[in-house]
C-alpha cells in the first residue's frame, strides 16, 4: 500500500499537513480518484477550508477534479470571499443539485453575497415553493432575524397532548435537519411557548403539551438586527428562537448554530475594524482589495498623524533649542496612544456586551480617570528619573513626568468617553473610535510635553 | 397605581433604564417587597447584570434586602470579578441551596474562580453524589474539556429500539435540564455514534436506534482544551460533543451553549490581550486590579519607546541642523504602527481560526509585503507632496517618501511573522506580538527616515 493510500484510508478524519500534501500530489498528478478517496472521508467544513487554503489555480483545478462530488453543505461552508469563483467554476447542473438540497436559510446566506446574475442562476435551479421562500426572505432587511431563520418551523396546537405531538412527527413527510424545541400556537399561529424535545420524549403520551411548556419563553421580530439575535442567544442561553413578523404571528425560528456563527462574525468585525482593517478583510482577498481596505484607515491615520505634526511645528524653535526634546517627545505619544487603546478596548467590548450602560457609565468613567492619573504617576515618575539621568538636566525630568501625568489621563478620558458618545449618536464604536482616541492621544501627549519644555525649560 | 408598580407589573421583562431606576428607588426605600416585585420577572442573567452595575454599596443592599431569592441561576451568572464578593454577602443557607439545585458542570464554574475557604463551604453545602462528581471534574486540567462538561449524560445501548429508548426516558428519575441526543454506547461505555432527538421522536417504535445514528461524530478527549472545544463546535456545526477518558470510555459530554460561552470569552481575551489589557479586566474591577493589569503592557511599552528614542539620539546631530525632521518623523513611526497592527490583527484572528496554515502561509506573507509595498508608495507619495510644500525641501520630500515605503514593508513582514513565529512556539500571538512589531516598526520608521535624512540631506 502506497502512502497516499494509506492517508486516504487513514480513519482521523482531519485536514492535516500530511493529507494537504497528499491532495496537492494528487493535483498535480491529476488523478480525480485518489482525489475523491482523499477528500471523502473529510467533513464539508474541512473541504471548504482547504479551498480557501489553495492559492487560485491549484483550487480551479481541485473544482475541476472533484466538481460532481461538491454539494449543497460544501457551498454553504465556503468563505464568501471565493464563493462567487467556486460558483463561477461549477458545471450548472452539479451546482443546482447542490442548491436544492440545502435548507432555504441556507440558500439565502449563499444569494446574499452574490452578484445579481449569479443569484438568478441559483434562483431558477430551485424549486417553485423554495425559490418563493427565499425571495421572501431576501425582503427582509440585509442582516434582520428574518435572514437568518429558517422558515420550517415544527408547530403543535396548545392543547396537544405528548402522544399527538409523537404521533404527528412521525407521520410528517418531511421535517427539518436541526430543531430542538416544538413551538405551541394558537389558531392564529401566534407562538405561546415552547416545549422541549427532551421533555416530550420522557412525559408519558396523555400529558399535555401546555404542562410541559418552558418557564422562560422568548421570541423576536423578523426585522430584528442579527448582533441583537446573538446577544439574546448568548445572554439567555437559548437553543431555538421563535421569529414573528410585524402581526406577532410565527415566521420563522433562529437555532444556536445560526446564532453561534452570527457571534464569531460579529466579533471578527469588531476585531479588525478597531485595527482599522475593512470589513470584508479575508486571508483569500486579493492584493488590492487588502491594500484598498486599509488605505482608508491608514489615510484618515495620515490625517491625526500631521495634525500632530503642526502641533510640534509650532514649538519647533523650542526643539531647536534644546534636541534632547525631539529624542523624548515620542515616548509621551507613544504612552498615551497605549494607554487610550486600552482604555478605548476595554469600553467597545462592554459596549458591546451591553455591561457598559447609562447605569454605571459615571462610575466607570471615574475608575478610568483614577487608572489613569495611578498609572500616569508611576511611569511619569520611572521616565523623570530615566530622563534625568540621560541628559543630566532635573527641570528636563520634571517636564517629563508631568506631561506624562497629563496624556494618560486625557488618554483615559478619551478612550471612555468617545466610544460612549459615538454609541450614543449610532456610529459603530469599533470602527471609529480609534482615529479619534488617537488624535486626542497625540495632540495631548505633544503639546503638554513641548508646552511645558517651552514655559520652563526655555 | 404608583408608577413604580406599574414598572413592577408591566410585561416587557427587560433591565431597562425605568425599571433601574425604580430598583434604585426601592433599594434606597429599604423596600424589600417592591424590589422583589421589580426583579422577579427579570431572568437570572439580568439580575446578575444589574448587579454588576451596581456600585458595590448598592449591590451590599440588594443582596441584603433580596439575599432569599438568589438562586443557582443567578449565582452562576454572576461575572467572577464580583462573584466572591456576593458569595460573601450571601446567608449560607441560602448559599448551600443555591449551589443544590445546579448541574455540577455550572458548580465547577463556579467554584473554579474561588479562593480555597470558599470553595470548601460550597463543597460542603452540596450532597455527597455531587461532591465527588464535582471534586472529579476539578481533577481535570484547568481550562479543560472536563472542567466544561456536564457528567449527566443519557446513553442507550446500541441495540435498543425507540420504543425501548422512549420507555428509558419516560421512567427515569432525573434527566439533564439540556440534552440533544442519545448517545449509543456498547458495553464497555465507549461511544460510538448519537441519535438527535428530533429523529427519535419522528421514527417508530420499532426502529433501531443504530439505523437512526447521525453520519458525523466526533469526541473530544477530557484533557482537550476548551479553545480546541469551541473550535470544534464552531468548524462542525455541533449542538452536544460526547467527551471520553484517556480509554475512549464516555465521561459526559459538552452542550453548545458552553461551547458558545467560551468562544465568547475566548474572543474577549483576543481583544483585550491585544490591546494590552490584563486578562481578568471587568467593568467591576476595582481601580488598583484595573491600573495593575494595564500597568504591565504600559511598562513593556516604555521599554520599546525608550529603544526608539535611543534610535532617535543616533541622529540629534541631523535633528540640530534641520528641526523639520523632528517634525516630520512622527508621522512615519505612527503610520508604520498603523500598518503593521493592521496586518498583525489580519494574522492573529487567521491563526486564530485556524485560515492561516502551513499550507498558505508563504502566499500571505508575500501578499501582506506586497499590500505593505503598495501602501507604502501611494502614502510615500502623498507625504513627499505635503512635506515638499511644507518646508519646500525637494530632498526632504524624497526622504520622507522613501523612508514610509521602507516602514511599511517591514510592518506588513513583521506584522505577519511575528505573529506566525509566536504560535510556532507556543506564545499566543494575541498576548505577545503587539510589542514585537511596534518595535519593528518605531525602530524603522526611525532608523529609515533620519538615516536616510543624515546621509542625503546634510
């Protein structure tokens, strides 16, 4: 048995780097069977990794060795960031097989990202009832709980017993892959509360499906924003909600898996728009997109950078007088531009889990402050003594240490006060916080530290 | 009706502004009657978010006045920044109740956080079973798949029917409050696959449970750690992962909402370690624990800042003779700064989520230096444009724009290496790599732009 063969038979499941390797052989060697016994025993989410993986013509060439076998659940995997190119490469009739055995929220995630020819094709491979389905749900807003629920909904009237319920499942032609909870109604399909599969399973048959009802019941509007869905998910500890339309009458239900991916999401953005790396950043985005979407923060970056530039400009005679400032000044900014990151992380997070609020939002500022102006002392008190002993000169190392004093505590102002006040006037304040935390940081931290050199020092 | 029973009444059973502020009220009227009729509709996780916002003299009053009604729910709710000082204020009758009616993987949580007496007093609160299971699971290596688990499980052997396996569950004693599957076990207790319960429930009686078995499976060993858990949960779509001892043998198995409570946090570590903030950072706490925590990031800070200013000193000579350098040189060091986060935030959330493999590693890292080469020739160009006019020094202009290509190249390199290094031996690169690249970057933004300046300009 060859090594190849041995990976392919091999029963960890996993995409490690000895089968890559081996997948790359096969590539190469252009050997679909190998390909196919390579890639079977793997799980749609790996296969769908390992296309991201591959630079571009080494994934065209996997579409074209493996294209019959790619289905509806590998299609739903792949990042959207390449999408639109495995689509592109897929015969037409592999592809709407692949489509109609996905569930419609499926579907809908997949249209959403795609360009408008693209959708139509997809589109017309469903079936009539499906392709209704997801129209509609794309007339909800771009990501509203409506996007996001499946609309195959497991219901029961409230007065069902256990035994009804069984006996209804089990004559049901069709039900759906995930749910976790039977959803009572009343006769205008308005949701009264929901029972859950592991209770029913252990209740004899006569009991009442009402008896059995959660004591914690909630549902929400299809309009509702996605990051809202995940927050009631995460803060609840829910495995299914309920979506009702405007009529409170049951559309639709979100599982936990949904919701689990909509958080990573959500956090994902919040990570790389602090860092000021657009939104659609992936690691299969192509040169120039990478390079477009940080230009725009490098830019408005460029912008605070020469504000504080004009602010050193005005104290350029003081430098010309005395060098060691211009050697010095950098560590002020630095301090503060840390210190304010800190503070400003620290804010959008509780933000954004909701810990921040009018509630305790001066309270928190206050400890802010106090960090500040503690860990403003401390190390204006370390670099008064590195300074003074550096250039020998006492008022120097008092100049310093001040101005550290200074901007950390304008710093910790900043980085508190600035993402409340954009949350407030509903600008994200993950996305916009820093160009402004920084601007605060560096004018402070260079204007206290030259204003003083110049007053005292001169 | 006063306006604070109508809050106490209305149905809306949100933590709302109104309804904190009539809590407030109750809390300052020594009302223990109206404030029991003010919390009791809230669910447990938003009492233990009201008080966390709380300041702790008002949260010593809530307890006092509403100490009767907290429950395990609540306890277990409670951030671990607070959730001493609660177990504290908290009569132990009413402690040793709450802590009975939990599952022992939410007492294990619990106890996790607390100092040595503490945990001895809730040991002892709880009944024998427990105490053994719990003393088990806290065998297990801290940040465990153990330490997470649930030991309640609802196995069946192989062979059973749905009928059989129905029957089971209708005559059990006990059954988990979250189970989403029954998993089939052989003799031995080794797992070998699970039936959701949504198939049970709509198959006949007399069905094999093994014909019934999902396609995927997976296990986690006890010893895993909970990151890998979250990952698996995330990457496969999982509601509940069967975990097994070191013999393969089931030990309990994990459900998806504490797979999603710890991707939840392990996104909050990611962020905070980035931006320099101690692990344990919560709105709640104290003012010393909060400047203590940041102090350490602010103090490696100083440490590279100083080096940049050693930097800066080689060139005091060039700075003397022309102070527009002085001016001009911040810019370059914060835009390399800007550019090198960027790119290291890209690459800590790739290595994060496991995007960033051996396998395209190279591909990247050219694809960042390329974006790095790009940004830095349109920034280079537009910085020599507005230095040039500024002090109308053509060399000047050059300088600039040259020394901010250079910067930006090796903030983009370093940016993804450092980060690729790290996890190569075992340091997270969330925690550590921040302070590696700005070094990179402040020692070449400095080192390019006043070398370039001393050898052409002077």
């Amino acid at each position: 048995m060859t090594e190849i063969e041995d990976i392919a038979d091999t029963e960890d499941e996993a995409l490690d780097r000895r089968r890559v390797s081996a997948i790359l052989d096969a590539v190469a060697a252009g050997d679909a069977g190998l390909l196919t016994d390579l890639l079977e025993p793997l799980h749609a989410a790996d296969i769908a990794d390992l296309l991201e993986q591959l630079d571009p013509s080494d994934r065209r060439e996997v579409l074209r060795l493996y294209s019959g076998e790619i289905d509806g659940e590998i299609l739903s995997e792949i990042d959207e960031s390449i999408r639109e190119e495995v689509i592109e490469n897929l015969p037409a009739d592999v592809l709407a097989e692949a489509v109609r055995e996905l569930d419609t929220d499926d579907v809908v995630d997949i249209l959403e990202d795609l360009e408008e020819p693209q959708q139509e094709i997809i589109l017309s491979a469903l079936e009539d009832a499906d392709r209704v389905a997801v129209e509609q749900a794309l007339s909800y807003p771009d990501y509203s709980a409506g996007r996001l629920m499946q609309r195959e909904v497991v219901v029961a009237p409230e007065h069902w017993t256990v035994g009804e319920a069984i006996d209804h499942l089990r004559g049901a032609e069709w039900l759906p892959d995930q749910f976790y909870h039977v959803i009572l109604v009343d006769p205008r399909m308005k949701p009264r509360g929901y029972v859950t599969l592991g209770r029913m399973l252990s209740s004899r048959r006569d009991i009442a499906l009402r008896d059995l009802m959660e004591d914690s019941f909630r549902t929400v509007r299809a309009t509702e924003e996605e990051a809202d869905v995940a927050y009631i998910f995460t803060q609840y500890h829910l495995i299914s909600l309920p979506v009702v339309d405007e009529n409170d009458r049951l559309v639709g239900v979100i599982t936990i898996d949904d919701a689990m991916t909509v958080l990573d999401e959500e956090h994902e953005e919040d990570m790389l728009r602090m860092a000021g790396v657009g939104d659609e950043a992936s690691l299969s985005d192509s040169v120039a997109e990478a390079a477009k979407g940080r230009a725009v923060w490098l830019f408005v970056n460029l912008l605070t950078a020469i504000l504080a530039s004009l602010v050193i400009d005005l104290f350029a005679d003081t430098i010309d007088q005395m060098v060691a400032l211009a050697v010095l000044m950098p560590i002020v900014a630095s301090m503060g531009g840390n210190a304010g990151t800190q503070t400003m992380t620290v804010a959008v997070r509780a933000l954004a889990t909701r810990d921040l609020t009018a509630q305790n939002a001066l309270r928190i500022v206050r400890r802010e402050i106090a960090v500040g102006a503690i860990n403003g002392m401390a190390f204006g008190l370390v670099m008064a003594l590195v300074a003074g002993f550096w250039f020998g000169v006492p008022m120097l190392a008092g100049v310093i240490g001040l101005a550290m004093v200074l901007t950390l505590v304008a710093a910790a102002l900043g980085g508190i006060v600035i993402p409340m006040a954009l949350e407030r006037f509903d600008i994200d304040p993950a996305l916009a916080s820093g160009p402004f935390v920084t601007t605060v940081t560096d004018v402070v931290g260079f204007f206290a530290f030259l204003g003083l050199a110049s007053w005292l020092l001169l």
